[in-house]
C-alpha cells in the first residue's frame, strides 16, 4: 500500500467520528443519501470542534445565519470566510506546538496566506489526492518515472504550498530523475526554460514515462521556446502524465484556450489528451480539484461547492457565475472548512459532462475583480517577465 493511502486519526475520535468515516471514505466521487447523511455530520463536528477551540469562530457562528446553498446539501451553517481573510490574520484551532506543517500560498513579497495544518489535516488532504490517484490508476509502485516539475525547487526558506504539493506528487511513482523548472539561486528562484528542454529532450530518449507536474503557463512558454528555436516535436513514453495546477494568475496575456494548450502539449509531447489534467486547489482548501478525462473539475465525496454571487454572497443556480465557495469537514487546525475564493466560478450537475461521476463539477473564469493579492502563480509569472 502506498503510504499515503495509510489510516490517519482525527485528533479526538469521540469528537469527530462522523469526520473520520467521511474522510475514510476510499472512493472519491461517491454519491447518495448517506454519503450526504455523512457529510451534514461531518459538518456539525467540525463546526463544534472550531467553536469550542476558536473565539473568532465562535462569533461567526453568532452572527446571523448565511444564505444557505442547495449544492452544499447541509443544513448546517457553513459561515462564510473569503480566503483573502489568511492573508491578513492567522487563526488556530489547535496550541501551536501541534502545528505539523506550516504553509504559505505566495511568492517571496506580497500579500500572504498563513495556513497551519495539524498532522490529522495534512495527512488527510494527502490521503484525498492519493485516493484520487489510485482511482485513476496513476499510482505505480513498480514503475519508476522521470519528473519534471513545474514549480519552486526547495530550499529551507520555502514553504510555499504548491512546492510542497508537486514535490508530494512525486511520491506515487518512484522517481529516477527530477529537473525543477524554478531553479533556487540562493536569493530566490530563476525559470530554468533551456534546462526544461534539456530535460525533455533527455526523457523522450530514457524510454521511461515523465510525469510533468506544475504551472501551466511554464509548460506553455517551454513549448513556445522549442517551437521558436526550431526544435522538432517529441514523444515522451508510453504512460507519461501531465498534471497542471496554480492557473495563469499573472500571466493573462499569455494564457490560451485549455483545448489548445492541450492539443499543443500532444502535438510537441506526443502526450495524448485524456492524460493532461488540470487540477485545482489552495494552501487555504486543501481538497484536490483534479480534472475527469472530460477535463471537467468534479467535486470529490470529501466536500461540497456552491457559487455566490460576487455583491450579495446569495447562492446562485447551476450554470451562473460567481465566487466559488468550497465546504469540506476534514480541516481541525483552522476554521477553514468554508472558504469563499476569489475565483469566478460556474457549478453544473455531474450529468452534464458525459464522464461517468456523476458528482457536480466547476469551470474557473478567472479572478474576480483585480486585487493586489499574490498566489504562488502570480509570484512565479513575475520570473516569465522579459522572456521572449
């Protein structure tokens, strides 16, 4: 079994036992009255568990009551907290020194989320991702890969969440060799593009699959450098995997449609479409938002999501846009079990993307509004700057 996909126990099982069996739930996309049974149960847990531990918390409960959202299914409150709140204040549910891991969501200036997880939390966030993983058969122990990551290399200053998830990700598949795309220079980090395509052109000849993992934006220019360089397209094994995460936040001007930037990878990877992935996801909801073969966001049993409208925070109906908001039980460390991000967002029902879950999934629209607020993309499109 892969380590990731080991038993971990919440904090106080006499506490939260509905929290536990919801999260020990194997498959990911399971859906029915009692999985929503769960979940409602789950939520009161968690809710109790915040309010006992977190005065901030506790007055959020006593505020007067949200709109509730039909998607959500629950009839418990689900506050309403905008995820650029950990960007300004941090807030515990646990003593400091049971804090586990520790976390930011941005680059080395700006604006900074502060997320603290528990062993509980992070370990069952991890065990969702690797549960998602093994439903689509992309964990192979027996068959080693070579990696090239998208994202920070590490170093002993960096906590940022997308470093620490792309270098997690390697953990399904044994690793032969990994090239980091942001090389650390000492004082911060580079994009290493001539590495990348060093790289690439070594894998292709290995015959070992390669997992690309990371911001798409530098895949893209990768691509776009090899194209203008005259570099003629590759094949990458049989078996290879291409798993995108962090948006083009940053770097619009340069983003292209999804279907094309697939249909690019494919022809200059040789990588076929139903093995590029997009995925979604925050250091403040460590859910994993990972793409169907359809390349649609499916939302997993673990949690649930609504779309608001962006002025009056009213829940809004299958198909509109608005903030998306995320509910998910599975978080003791902080009172983030129901983060409104500020993300633009449409909700549609699992029937309408063909594949067989038939949990609800999301398209992301972008970024609502224009904030001075940095994720992990943001920061790492800077280093795209006077690249041509």
């Amino acid at each position: 079994m892969n380590p990731h996909l080991a038993p971990v126990e919440v904090p106080d099982p006499a506490a939260l036992p509905a929290v536990q069996r919801l999260c020990d739930l194997t498959a990911p996309y399971t859906t029915g009255p009692e999985t929503d049974a769960l979940f409602a149960a789950a939520m009161a847990e968690t809710n109790s568990w915040h309010a006992e531990r977190s005065p901030f918390f506790r007055s959020l409960l006593a505020d007067p009551p949200e709109a509730p959202a039909p998607t959500v299914g629950t009839r418990t409150r689900t506050p309403l907290l905008h995820a650029t709140f950990f960007k300004r204040h941090e807030v515990l549910s646990v003593p400091r020194e049971e804090v586990f891991l520790h976390l930011t969501s941005s680059g080395t200036t700006g604006q900074k989320s502060q997320m603290f997880f528990d062993r509980w939390t992070i370990r069952a966030a991890q065990r969702m991702v690797a549960r998602i993983f093994d439903h689509y058969g992309w964990i192979t122990p027996d068959r080693p890969v070579n990696y090239l990551l998208y994202s920070y290399e590490p170093a002993p200053d960096v906590r940022l969440g997308t470093s620490f998830t792309d270098n997690y990700l390697c953990d399904f598949a044994p690793a032969r060799h990994v090239t980091h795309a942001l090389r650390h220079t000492g004082s911060g980090h580079a994009f290493d593009v001539h590495g990348c395509i060093a790289a690439l052109r070594r894998y292709a000849d290995d015959g070992l699959p390669v997992r690309i993992l990371g911001f798409p934006a530098f895949l893209h220019f990768t691509l776009e450098r090899m194209r203008a360089t005259g570099i003629p397209p590759l094949r990458l094994p049989e078996g290879s995997l291409v798993v995108l995460g962090g948006g083009w936040k940053g770097h619009a001007d340069r983003q292209i449609g999804k279907a094309d930037f697939y249909d690019q990878v494919t022809e200059q990877l040789g990588v076929p479409g139903e093995r590029i992935r997009d995925t979604y996801g925050s250091v403040e909801h460590c859910v994993p938002y990972v793409e169907c073969a359809h390349h649609r966001l499916h939302v997993p049993v673990w949690s649930r999501a609504a779309v608001r409208d962006t002025r009056t925070l009213q829940p809004l109906p299958y198909g509109a846009r608005g903030y998306l908001h995320l509910v998910s039980p599975y978080i003791t460390s902080v009172p983030a079990q129901s983060v409104v991000m500020g993300d633009l967002a449409s909700l549609h029902p699992g029937e309408e993307c063909g594949c067989p879950l038939a949990t609800p999934w999301f398209t992301i629209h972008g970024r609502a509004g224009v904030s001075r607020n940095r994720s992990c993309a943001v920061a790492a499109a800077e280093l795209l700057k006077g690249m041509s």
